[in-house]
C-alpha cells in the first residue's frame, strides 16, 4: 500500500527536498512541533530533519585530512575562506563554504531532477586534555596520521540551504514542482574514544557525537499550504552517535572507506511539545575516490505525544544494497510506503574541509 507525502531527506552533505506544489496560490500557515502530533506531513518532516542532522555530523566531524583521503583536487570547490587561531591551548579553524549542485535520476515510475544551493558556516575548536594546540596555516596542527585517541572537536553550525525539485510521473506525464528552505544553527561535540588496527592493516577509530541543534523548516502541508516548522534536535544524553571511520591504512596515501552509525538516539521536538526520537542501527556510509553512498542500516522513529510514554506513529527507514526505502508501520501487519523519499548523492566536498 503507497502513498505520496512531502518528505525529501537533506543527504551527506545537507538534503531535504520538499515544499511548494503545483499551484501558486498557497497560503502560509506557521506551527511549532505541537503540529506532530496532529500532522503527518510535520511528523514526517522531523524524520527527515533527524536522518539529515545524522548524515551532517558524519562530514562535520571529518578529520581535516580527508581531501587527501578521498583524492580530490587540490582546489576544494565551495570553500570561501578558511583560517586557523590558537585560543590558550586549543586550536581554533573557521570555515566557509557557499556550494551549488544538481542532479537527475529515474527511481521507480518518477523522473527527478534537483538543484541546491547551500551556505555554511562552522567553528571547530580542537582540544586534547593535557596537551597545547597550534596551528599550521589555515588548520590545527595536528597528526591525523597519528592515535587520535582522546581528541575533542566542537564544533558550532550555521548554515541555510535552499533547493528546487521537480518530479514527472512516467505513467502519466504529470509533473509536480517543489520547492524547500531550511536554517540550521547547534553544536555539536566530537570524541575519539579509541583507534585500532585491523586484521587486514586496515584503520578503525572510534567516536563519539553528541548535538544540539535548532533547524526551521518550511515546505508544503496537505493543504496546499507553505508552513514553517521549528525544531529542537539533539541526542540522547545516555545514547550519543557512535561511529565507526575506517581507513585503509594512515599512510600518505590513505583511502576513507566507510563511516558507521552503529548506535545512538536523536530526539527532536520542544520542551513541552510533542517528540520524535530516531534511533540508528548499522548506518553506513561507504567511500571511494570518486563517489560515496549510504549502503545499508536503518533508522526507526517513533512519535509521542507531549508528556506521553506510548507512541502513537512510528517510522522505519531501511538501506539495502544503497536504496533507501521509509515506511509509516504504525498498523506493523500494513506498513504504508512514503513514496517521496528521496535524498541527493553522498557529496564529497563535504569531506575535503
């Protein structure tokens, strides 16, 4: 059983496609997260804002030796500026990036097509307990091809996107214009909690994510409205992000091959409003020089009222073999397909600050 919403997932480097319809004669409707409670298309939203909050932190907590990793050009397109200061014993690098891109693709009985522009802005302040950072040019003077074992790195985000997305039916020609906008302004808090070498020579490091972020949303309700939707997302104090980063090896050449959410929980949703918590499973991102692309794991959401223990709609997202598939399973025994779904490619830029 199918059915279309206005869910769109902003990706690895910041997607969520929805908002405006096919008429132009929208009206404008504003809402905080009590909307979940009553709103699906709201609900569905805040799925999409918790998957994207996710992928974001995957690129935000890059090492900043990732462009040699990935075997990009030595320009680092989008970067407008770039700089490094030493603040007492921590390392300080301020960051701006102002990027553009597009894409089409077929998937299923729709044609897609999308473009984005996106501006960001982030701090990251590194710090070792018992250690003085310095700089080294334009980054922290640091030996990523060392232990990084006990290393923080937070980092604070500003950043806005906008994106244009049309979608034809292949069945009968109708075409559907959307339209979407978002600003994101948190922190988050990086750890790395261990570093091993595998059987294989490869690399493994361990961290830790934990947020705290505000994003505001506007996209089309069912009503053929432009609404707003303001959310407050973080993780769980008891459940941070816990990923896995292997490398091939930390030589001069070194290859990032994967990044895995294996656990952790983000809530969104206000004080005293309703909440959506989204829990992570095995979520893996997996790289090669030219191209990287979510390939298995999922996420589950559920939905509660405010002040409530019960949820009253969850959510699943599943990856296998590299197609996201999201489901309502409120009824389990009749999951309802959100036909919608649909995030831009992994973009490596993201990797490369």
């Amino acid at each position: 059983m199918n059915r279309s919403s206005a869910l769109w997932s902003l990706a690895l480097a910041s997607t969520v496609l929805v908002s405006c319809g096919k008429s132009d004669d929208t009206r404008e409707a504003t809402g905080s997260s009590s909307q979940l409670n009553s709103d699906s298309v709201a609900a569905e939203q805040s799925v999409a804002a918790s998957f994207s909050e996710a992928m974001d932190s995957l690129s935000d907590g890059s090492t900043e030796s990732s462009s040699a990793s990935l075997a990009l050009a030595d320009t680092k397109d989008g970067v407008v500026s770039k700089s490094c200061a030493v603040d007492g014993d921590k390392a300080v690098v301020t960051l701006k990036t102002d990027r553009s891109f597009s894409w089409e693709r077929t998937v299923r009985r729709s044609s897609l097509s999308m473009s984005s522009e996106a501006e960001a802005e982030r701090t990251r302040t590194w710090s070792k307990e018992g250690t003085s950072l310095e700089c080294e040019g334009e980054s922290a003077a640091i030996d990523f091809r060392g232990d990084l074992t006990g290393y923080n790195l937070d980092v604070a985000i500003k950043r806005s996107v906008s994106r244009n997305f049309e979608r034809k039916n292949l069945q009968n020609n109708e075409l559907v214009k959307k339209s979407y906008s978002a600003s994101v302004d948190g922190t988050r808090s990086i750890k790395w909690l261990s570093q091993t070498t595998q059987t294989d020579g490869s690399i493994s490091r361990e961290t830790s994510v934990s947020m705290l972020v505000n994003r505001s949303m506007s996209f089309l309700n069912k009503e053929g409205q432009t609404q707003t939707l303001a959310l407050s997302i973080r993780t769980l104090e008891d459940a941070p992000l816990r990923i896995t980063n292997i490398w091939d090896s930390l030589a001069k050449g070194r290859q990032l091959l994967s990044k895995e959410i294996q656990s952790g929980t983000i809530r969104a949703g206000k004080e005293g409003d309703a909440t959506l918590e989204a829990s992570f499973s095995d979520l893996k991102l997996q790289f090669s020089s030219s191209k990287c692309e979510v390939v298995s794991g999922q996420m589950s959401a559920k939905l509660f009222p405010a002040g409530a223990t019960e949820a009253i709609r969850s959510y699943l997202l599943t990856v296998v073999e590299g197609e996201i598939k999201v489901q309502d399973v409120t009824d389990a025994a009749n999951p309802v397909e959100i036909e919608d779904f649909e995030y831009s490619p992994c973009d490596l830029r993201d990797f490369q600050d």
